[in-house]
C-alpha cells in the first residue's frame, strides 16, 4: 500500500515531499493510521524511553491586543472577564509547582501592552534565583528581537510561538490584516538566532485548511527545525467569527503528531489540552502517537477559566497540576512514565 511506502520513507529519510505529504494526510486509512502511530511511538521511545516530560502551564494574561478569528481572548470578545497576574502570584504558582514535581514553568499570556517587559524580567529572574535547576518557557507572542534577547539574559530558556499557519493566502483568513505571517516568522528565526529552545506548531482542523497547508505546515517545520512542536486541533469559540465553524478532528491531529515525531525524532511534543478536550482519552492516545510532554494548569484557580481560548478547554481534573498523581497513574495506565527533569532538548 502506497501510504505505508511513504511512511518508511518518511521514518527513512525524516522527509517527504510536499506531494507526498498531501497524499498521506488525504489516503491514509486505518490501517495506515495506526501503523503510524506505531512507528511514531517507537521512534519516540528510541530517544526518550518511556518518558513523558511534564510542564508547568502558568496563564499570565488574558488582555490581548490581537484580534485573532479563532481566539477566544481575542480583543474585541467583550464577553470574558480580563486578569493580569502579579508577580506575586506567578512566583507562589512557581512554588506549589515545584513542590509537586514540576521543572519547567511556561509563562504563557496574550499579547498584553500592559504586562510591562521589565516586570516579565524581573519575575524571570526571581524565578531563576529561587529554582536554579528549572528550566523557563516563555510564550507571550511576538516581539521586538531587542526583548527576545533582553528575556534570554534574565534567564529564560524556552519559547513557544506557533506559526498557526504556514501558506500565507489561509493565514490571512485566521487573522486581521494588522499581523503577518512574515513577521511571525521572522520572530521564530530571531528567538532560535538568539538560542532559544524554539517552539512552533499549528492548528488542526482550523477553517479554511487544506491538506496542501498542512503539507506547508509540516515543510516549514522541517526547514525551521524547532525543539518543540505544538500541535493541536481547532475547537471552535462562540464568541469568536468562527463560532459556526467546526472543529478539528482527533485522527486528524494523531496523523500530525505522528508525521511531526517521524520527520524530527527529538523534537518535545506536547500532548495538547485541545486534544484532551476534543476527545475523552485523546491525550493519552496522543502519547501513543509520538507525542512526550504534557503541559497540566499551574495558573491560579480563578484564572483557569478565564483563559479560554475555544469552548470547554479542560482546566480541572487531569489537566490540573495539583492532581498530578491522578495524571502519573493515568499516563502508567497506558505504559509510559512521567518524570521529574527538566526535560531539555538534546
Ligand atoms: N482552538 C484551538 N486552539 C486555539 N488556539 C487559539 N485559539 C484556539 C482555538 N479556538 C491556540 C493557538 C495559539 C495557542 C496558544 O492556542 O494555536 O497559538
């Protein structure tokens, strides 16, 4: 079967073509949808074991200066009540993760102009002093390169930026003409210049995707060659444009993540909260997949559902970091290990 050629291929060669990709992202069936994942979870045990590295989600900021089409904290929801964190509470969010387990903090937020950088600076550094074998994950959008650096030299380590999406003519229908695909792109290549752990990723399922933007999706990835990779489905909003769009699917986003762990076998990928969402037990089967990090809320309760990117993001339960011994047994459950490390890139 030509779908399971091009799988080896893939698994051989860590790279297919642009046709190719299109054809497997539209033939592949069942069948070759598990012999995938199978080949997905087995590279990911060649380079990682077991493993399965966990990161502490801290939601910074709701506040967003986008207008994104598929957000739910875009600006103009006027619908959800807005927070901003204090430093305070980021470092007691810090303390309690460290407690249970955690080594890595992502500060994740919108686009906030209000979030100054010199208190983000500061709350890194305080970090860095007071939990030196941490690692810090940053994600708070795009940005002068001129920041980048200056969050670099306080500390952190890490940074996620999804492209959403690589074709230019579909990242023009998720978004208002004010942002580009150029400049977030160049916003990867200046966090990885300035030696950054970089992340990127997409959405799956998004509306107006094609099979052919995935293709794009997966070629950009391989041409940036990220240390992590993001990827998750789209789930629709209702206060957003898209309210009446659908989501994405949960084979759709395994096929992905599978593609993803083929094509670069040491990349960290996280088993999305999206994919949890979509789907009860898609996490777990997203770490059958090839994926190996998963991010549980470390943000204060209160928060939690404030931060609503798409309806019904899961923020209790398994997703809560405070249950991470419900989290261990559930991840035991489907034979791979969580563990306490940083869990860098190697
Ligand atoms: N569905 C799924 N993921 C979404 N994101 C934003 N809105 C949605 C949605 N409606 C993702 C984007 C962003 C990340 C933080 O969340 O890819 O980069």
């Amino acid at each position: 079967m030509i779908t399971k050629q091009l799988i080896d291929k893939l698994d051989k060669n860590k790279y297919l073509n642009k046709d190719e990709f299109v054809y497997l992202i539209d033939n592949c069936g069942e069948d070759s949808k598990s012999y995938l994942a199978d080949k997905a979870l087995k590279q990911k045990e060649a380079v990682f074991g077991k493993k399965i590295y966990i990161r502490g989600l801290i939601e910074i900021s709701n506040y967003c200066k986008n207008n994104c089409f598929y957000c739910g904290i875009r600006r103009d929801n006027k619908s959800i009540c807005r927070y901003r964190l204090s430093k305070e509470e980021i470092l007691e969010c810090c303390r309690i993760g460290y407690d249970i387990g955690f080594r890595t903090f992502v500060m994740q937020g919108a686009e906030d102009d209000e979030f100054p950088d010199e208190l983000l600076i500061d709350i890194i550094e305080r970090i860095n002093e007071k939990y030196p074998d941490c690692a810090i994950t940053l994600s708070v959008g795009e940005r002068e390169k001129s920041v980048y650096q200056a969050f670099y030299e306080a500390g952190a380590n890490r940074y996620l930026l999804r492209h959403e999406t690589a074709d230019e003519e579909h990242y023009r229908k998720l978004h208002p003409k004010s942002m580009s695909l150029k400049h977030r792109k160049q916003c990867l290549y200046d966090l990885k210049k300035i030696g950054y752990q970089t992340g990127t990723g997409f959405m799956v399922g998004s509306p107006f995707q094609t099979s052919t933007n995935l293709a794009d999706d997966l070629l950009f990835i391989k041409e940036l060659n990220p240390e992590m990779v993001g990827i998750g489905p789209y789930i629709s909003q209702k206060d957003t444009p898209f309210k009446n769009q659908k989501s994405g699917s949960l084979e759709k986003t395994l096929l992905m993540l599978g593609l993803v762990r083929l094509m670069l076998p040491r990349t960290l990928i996280p088993s999305t909260t999206a994919l949890g969402t979509i789907s009860e037990g898609g996490r777990e089967m997203g770490l059958l997949a090839g994926a190996n990090v998963i991010m549980p809320n470390l943000s204060p309760e209160g928060a939690r559902k404030l931060y609503n990117l798409y309806d019904n993001k899961l923020h209790t339960g398994l997703e809560a970091a405070e249950h991470l011994h419900k989290l261990k047994k559930k991840v035991l459950s489907v034979g791979q290990e969580i563990v306490t490390d940083r869990g860098d890139y190697k």
